[in-house]
C-alpha cells in the first residue's frame, strides 16, 4: 500500500514514476507515471491512470491522508 499525503493550502499536481530501481531499462520505456492532481476549493484529490510498462505491480493500493489544516 502507498500512502498519498495532502496538505492543503492551495492547488497541487504531483507525479508517482516507479522503474526496477536497477540498471537502465527506464531508457527504452520500463517505467510508469501516475499523476495526481488537488483541487483544493473542492477539496479534491484525482488520480490519473498508469501510464508506461514495467511488468512489476499489476494493481497499487493507495491510502490517502489529509492535514488539518483546511
């Protein structure tokens, strides 16, 4: 599981990349992204799809967390 943490206070876009952590297979495309995006009017946490090929986790359980400082 990876947690997703969010302080509020303004709008916020983030990125997850994961490669294997080894060697150079990133170069020829071994890689994922995921983007995330905080609306913070709305209070709003999106989640964009997977993009990329790596062959490692076929499914990514996310928790998220949020400041109180809304």
């Amino acid at each position: 599981m990876l947690e997703i943490r969010v302080y509020g206070g303004r709008d916020a876009n983030s990125k997850l990349y994961e490669d294997s952590g080894n060697g150079y297979n990133y170069k020829p495309g071994a890689k994922t992204t995921i983007y995330f995006n905080w609306d913070d009017r709305r209070q709003t946490l999106s989640m964009g799809k997977r993009s990329g090929i790596l062959g490692m986790i076929l499914k990514r359980t996310f928790q998220r967390a949020f400041s109180c400082n809304f």
